[in-house]
DNA sequence: CCGTTATAGTTTCAAAAGAAACCATGTTAA
DNA sequence: TTAACATGGTTTCTTTTGAAACTATAACGG
C-alpha cells in the first residue's frame, strides 16, 4: 500500500489553512480596530448572547479551555468591559456580565464583523451557504462521535 | 443598527473551532505516533509531492511562513529525514528532499492520516463531499480576493 | 563597477497557548 | 463528622508562534 496524499486535498490541512486566512484577516477589525483579542471576542458575544455566566460556562459555549478563559476575563475586568458578581451558592464562581461599556463595544464590533462575514460569503449563493453551515455541523458532529471511542 | 451576533452561526468561528478540533485529534496519529510536528508533517507531504524544492516553495505549498518552514527543516535534518543540495545560481537557498529515511516515514504515515480523514467523511455523501471540498475552494479564492485591496 | 535594493534563510525577542500544578471551596460517603 | 474526592478558577512553566532584526548573497540601476 504505498498512498499519495496531497495536501491540497486534505480537509485537515484545508480547513486549518483556510481557519487561519479568515482569522488573520478578520483580526485586523476587532484586534487593531478595537484592541481586542480573539478570546474576549469570543467571550464579549457569549456574554451578549446569554446574559449572565460562569467562567465555566464561558468556556463550553466558546470551545475554549478554562485558562484561556480565565485570562480572557481578567483582562476585559480590567479594562472594566465586565463585572462579577458572586456565587452565594458557590464562593469559587462568580457570575459575569457584561458592562454598559463591555455592551457599547459589543455594538460597535458586531456591525463590522457581520459586515466582513457578509463579504467574505458573498459570491456564495443562499443555497451554498446553507450546505456550508450544514456541512460545518455534520463535520462537528461526527467528530464527537470519533473522540468518544 | 443594533445586529445580534450567534458564535455557532459566525464562519470565523464555526472555521476556526472547528479547524482546531480536527486539529487535536489528527495529531494524535503524527505527533504521538510518530513524533514529528505539524510543521513538519507539511514539509514531509509538500517534499514527497513535488521531489525537491527550497524553503521558500514548500512555505508556498503549506501556507507556512518561513520562520516555521525554517524550524520545521532544521529539525527534520537533525532527524536525517530530509537532505539538503546547494544550490549552484544561488548561495543562498538550497534544494531539499527526503533522504530514504524521510519518505519510509512519510509512506508509514500516510496511510493512517487518509484512514483517519476517511473516517471524519464517512457520514457525508460523495456529493456532500465534493461540495465541501468546492465551498473550501470558492472560500479561498474569496479571501484572496478581499486581501489584494 | 559600485551603491542601492531585493531575496533566501536564520536568529532573536515577545506574545499566545496549553499542560500540569495549585488553591480554595464544595460534595460524598464511611 | 471527617477523610477522600471532585470542581471552579488561577498560576506557573514550557512550547509554539510570528514579527522584526539580521546575515549573506544576488540583482539592478546609474
């Protein structure tokens, strides 16, 4: 069995490289336009989305570790983008929420990251975009299935 | 304008996650495996591809900048995987190719790699899969578009 | 020719990331 | 109870990465 592989073929390699374009360009919007990273973005649109969480819980809705998270908020603390309140249940946690201002950054990135999302799908028709996503959810799915067994 | 934005309908992300977890799980099979880097595994597919090439080619055919190329070669050449030739018109660059050793290694691994890769598309269609790959492609051609203005 | 500029590749430095150890608290079961 | 274990989150340490500086050579323009 002696196999060829190309790697312009492999969907690890393709999807690896094609992740990393879109990160490197879209970066230039929330990390030197509004001096962010990409973990407190991911955290500022958790937090958007479901109001109040726990470190924790930031981390599963973010496919992001517990480290990564746990800087990510330490720093938007700092630059007062979000506040915590304790757990009475659970001194360890505490629970997060954006600030008035963590929110006015919010509003201000999301209109230019839907823009640049828009761009980049747009010689894709609605159909293809659909398959996009679909495709993009059977391919999470399946790899559940393979890191289970 | 006051857009809501869903991470898990964002394409940077839903690309980059992704990426990342087929990422993870791949390395097992080269990195545990075998002990080479993902850099190198490149290096290892793009040399057994095209025979011999500079560092400056294989960086064009794995979209590795050549500080990673760089690294990647030094370490396989210690490993006695690849060799490098001078090259005569320029003193500079070098012709590198795998050494015997280099491309027993890389017939060991292939096989695993397409195996594994087999897997992860076991669930979708030939159609589903041509798609994916052609979305990947009009994705790539899309992002060279947006970064040349 | 010779000075400027470009290029191949390496090295150095600083930022980012993850693994593992850690701290503090909570939970469970003897 | 309280001893073992689990959990939320932080810190420490090491590895990986890329940007920028650097070395050596090549190409170009006057």
């Amino acid at each position: 069995m002696d196999d060829k592989l190309s790697l312009q073929q492999f969907l690890p390699y393709r999807c690896n490289s094609l992740a990393q374009r879109i990160s490197v360009s879209l970066a230039r919007i929330y990390v030197q336009k509004f001096g962010i990273t990409v973990p407190e973005w991911r955290t500022l649109v958790a937090l958007s989305e479901y109001g109040e969480l726990q470190s924790k819980q930031i981390a599963a809705h973010t496919s992001m570790d517990k480290v990564r998270v746990s800087r990510a908020v330490a720093s938007m603390t700092d630059k007062g983008l979000l506040s915590r309140r304790p757990c009475d249940r659970d001194s360890r946690a505490a629970f997060l929420t954006l600030t008035e201002e963590g929110l006015e950054l919010y509003r201000r990135i999301v209109p230019e990251a839907l823009a640049w999302e828009e761009r980049l799908l747009a010689p894709l028709s609605e159909q293809e975009q659909a398959a996009l996503f679909s495709l993009l959810d059977k391919l999470d799915l399946r790899l559940a299935e393979l890191s289970s067994d």
